[in-house]
C-alpha cells in the first residue's frame, strides 16, 4: 500500500473510533456503580460546589451535597386561636357554663369572654365563674398582647403556669377562688405592666417570691386564705403604688417587716391570721392613707406603737388574740374615724382611758380577755353609734356608770367577769338589748322592781345574779 493510502485509512480508522469511545465513556459515567471522576476542567459540566463554612461563630455550614435537606424552617409560633383551643380543651370546655367557642366562621371577639384589639389579637380573657376545669396550660404564655386574665370561682387545679411571666402586657391577674396548687411562680416578678394579682382562696404552698417585690406598678396584691408559709418579704417595701396588701389567713411567720412603712399609698393592710412574730414595727404609724389595719390572731409581742395616732384615716384597727401588752395608748384617742376597734384577747393593762370617749364613730369597742383595771369611764356614753361593747374578762371595778344608758343604738354589752359592784342602773332598760352579761363579778346585780325583770326577758343572751333586795 501506498503511503498516501495509509495516512488515509488511519484518519478514517480515528474518527470512527473517537464517536464510539464518547459514548462508551457517557454510558460509563450513568452506571449506579461508577465511581466520580476527578473534575476536568475542560468538560462543560459545572463542578460540583465545595462547601464552604465561615469563622463566625453564629454561621451555620451549608450542606455537603446537592441532595441533602435545606435547614429546617422553624415552626410558626402558634396563633392565638390555636391557644384559645388548647385552654379550651385543658379546661373542660364542653362543659363550661358558657362556651361559644371553636367556631372558625366567627372572630375571636365573638368567642365568649374573648376581647381583641384591632388587629384581632387577644386583650382580654374573662372566663370567671364558667365551671372550668383542669389545669392552666403553659401556652398562655404566649399571647403577647394580653392585658387580663379573669379565671375566679372556678375549680382550676394544679400550678399556677410560670409562662404566665412572659405576658408582658399583663395588666391583671385574677385567679381567685380555685384550687391552684404549688408555688408561686417568681417568673411573675417579670409582669412590669401589673396592677393587680389576685391568688386568694386557693391552695398555694411554699414562701412568697421576693421579686413579686419588682412589680412597681402594683396597686393590689391578695395572697390570703392559701397555705403560704415563710416571710414577708422586705421587698415589699418597693411597692410604691400598692394600695391594698392582703396576705390573711396563711401560715405566714417573722417579723412584720418595717419597709411595710414605706407603702405611703396603701389603704388596707390585713396580715392577720398567721404566725407572725415580734413587735408592730411602728414605721406603721407612717402610712398616712391608711383605713384598714388587721394584725389580730397572730402571735405579736410588745406594746401597741404610740405611733399609731398618726393614722387619722383608720376606720379599723383590730389587733386582737395576740401577746401585746402594757396600756392602751392614750395618743389613739385621735384616731377619730375609728368604727372598729378591737384589742381583746391581749396582756393589755392599766385604765381604760376617758378620752375613748371621743371616738364618736365607733360602731364597736372590743377590750375583752384583758387585764385592764379601773373605773368604766362614763364617757363611753358618748359614743351614741356603738352597737358592741365587750369589757368582760378583765379586773374592771366600781359600778356601771348611768351614762351608759344613752347608747341608743347599743346591742350587745358584755361586763362579766370583772369585779364591779353595786347595782345595774335602771335607764339601762330603755335600750333595746340583744345581749347582757354581768355575771362573776364582785356584787354587780340587777334591780329586782319592774321594770327591770321583764326588760331582761327580752334579752335573749342575758346572764348576771338579781340582787338580794331592792336598794
């Protein structure tokens, strides 16, 4: 063959076998079972990406092949409808008192005891007295524009949801009257918008969060009738604007904290009913707004602060069934808007001072159970609206001044059990009695010429020796 004939067959030999070779190698690179072949920078395929990964600690590396899956998308916060169901469902809804809810054609403000703002977020939640049931589900949390929660007279079991603490709106918090369990949360601490908090009449348990102390807008707080144990809180002393404080009726023990006296807002201070020691700080006599003070069934030593006199607003002081003693305080004679005063069942001695006398709105005087000595002075006829005046139980002596006779208004008197003498006065009958008691005392006695039998007859409590004869 001629050498022009061969380089001829050889370029036609190449270019039949370049098409066949590109698709035996195409064929290859589809097999499942073909390895990759390193990246060629002249094939018109693009490589593949290198993953890249970055120095910041808050980056995320991207994946590492083409088939892995996209980061997940976090799940949506649930809606405030959604919520609303799960309460539903955790409260026995089917069988509250009222319902009207799980309707989807319906705006939630048609919902009973849902209101909205414009937006349809919900503001409001006013389920009380609605035979609800269970336990209070954590989601409530989060209804960010809540600004109350009414749950009262219910019958609401378990904790009170710390997530509750993240409602930042929250304005009121009632949920009185249930049977709530466990703790308080401290997480309520965090409610900065708060006026209100209302846990009375449940079951909590366990001491009181200093840091419901942080709750600088508070104006009502009412832990009473739970089993709360431990102090009262110092911090409570930051409570500016609080005007009432109502921590009766629990298993509270300690001193009664003098930062108390800071609260120059406060109209109603009830601690009564629990297990407090000390004296009574007389930072009291600082709170010049004052109406209410109730510290009686407690266990409180010492006397009873002159300081007390500052609270011209008083209408009542009771400070009973403690261990107070020494005298009554001449200075609360100035306590002028007093309806109620109650000191029985204390160690109080000395007199009962005259002055009591010009405490004109007394409605009730209370000094029984105590060791007071001396004349009854005639200048409790003054009080003409008392209706209650119990001295029994003490070391009273001399007789029954006549003044008392023109306490029109005067239901029940109690004087037995004191050492007074001589003989009950005769215009005592023109009062209408419901009770009289003068019995042991050390020769008090009752008339025995009309009309002074039969006017006892009427009194349906009375008990006292008639004297021998006639004076």
């Amino acid at each position: 063959m001629k050498p022009h004939q061969l380089l001829t067959t050889s370029i036609l030999t190449i270019a039949l076998l370049v098409p066949l070779m590109v698709t035996l190698t195409s064929c290859l690179s589809d097999s499942p079972s073909a390895q990759p072949t390193a990246t060629n920078h002249n094939s018109p395929e693009p490589a593949t990406p290198t993953p890249s990964f970055s120095n910041s600690p808050s980056a995320k590396p991207t994946a590492t092949n083409d088939s892995s899956p996209e980061p997940a998308t976090p799940t949506p916060s649930l809606s405030d409808r959604e919520i609303l169901e799960i309460l539903y469902d955790a409260t026995g809804g089917p069988h509250w008192t009222h319902t009207g809810w799980l309707d989807d054609r319906l705006p939630l403000s048609y919902w009973h005891g849902i209101s909205t703002n414009p937006q349809g977020r919900v503001t409001h939640i006013q389920l009380s007295n609605n035979n609800l049931t269970g336990t209070i589900p954590p989601e409530l949390g989060n209804l960010s524009e809540l600004q109350s929660i009414s749950l009262n007279y219910n019958q609401l079991t378990g904790p009170v949801a710390p997530e509750l603490g993240n409602l930042s709106q929250l304005r009121r918090l009632y949920l009185l009257s249930n049977q709530l369990t466990g703790p308080i949360p401290p997480e309520l601490g965090n409610l900065s918008q708060l006026g209100t908090l209302s846990l009375q009449s449940n079951q909590l348990t366990g001491p009181i969060p200093p840091e419901l102390g942080n709750l600088s807008l508070l104006t009502g707080l009412s832990l009473d009738n739970n089993q709360l144990t431990g102090p009262i809180p110092p911090t409570f002393g930051k409570l500016s604007q609080l005007v009432q404080l109502s921590l009766q009726s629990n298993q509270l023990t300690g001193p009664i904290p003098p930062a108390l006296g800071n609260l120059s807002n406060l109209v109603v201070l009830t601690l009564h009913h629990n297990e407090l020691t000390g004296t009574i700080p007389p930072e009291i006599g600082n709170l010049s707004r004052l109406r209410t003070l109730s510290l009686h069934l407690n266990k409180l030593t010492g006397p009873i602060p002159s300081e007390l006199r500052h609270l011209r607003h008083l209408t009542t002081l009771e400070l009973s069934s403690n261990k107070l003693a020494g005298p009554i305080p001449r200075e609360l004679d100035n306590l002028t808007n007093l309806t109620t005063l109650n000191l029985s069942s204390n160690e109080l001695s000395g007199p009962i001072s005259p002055q009591v006398g010009n405490l004109y709105q007394l409605d009730g005087l209370y000094l029984h159970d105590n060791e007071l000595t001396g004349p009854i002075p005639p200048e409790l006829g003054n009080l003409t609206n008392l209706k209650n005046l119990y001295l029994n139980n003490n070391q009273l002596t001399g007789p029954i001044p006549p003044e008392l006779g023109k306490l029109s208004e005067l239901q029940i008197l109690y004087l037995n059990s004191n050492q007074l003498t001589g003989t009950i006065p005769h215009n005592l009958t023109e009062l209408r009695l419901e009770a009289l008691t003068f019995n042991d005392n050390s020769g008090l006695c009752a008339p025995t010429n009309e009309p002074f039998p039969q006017w006892l007859i009427t009194i349906s409590d009375s008990a006292g020796p008639s004297c021998p004869t006639d004076p």
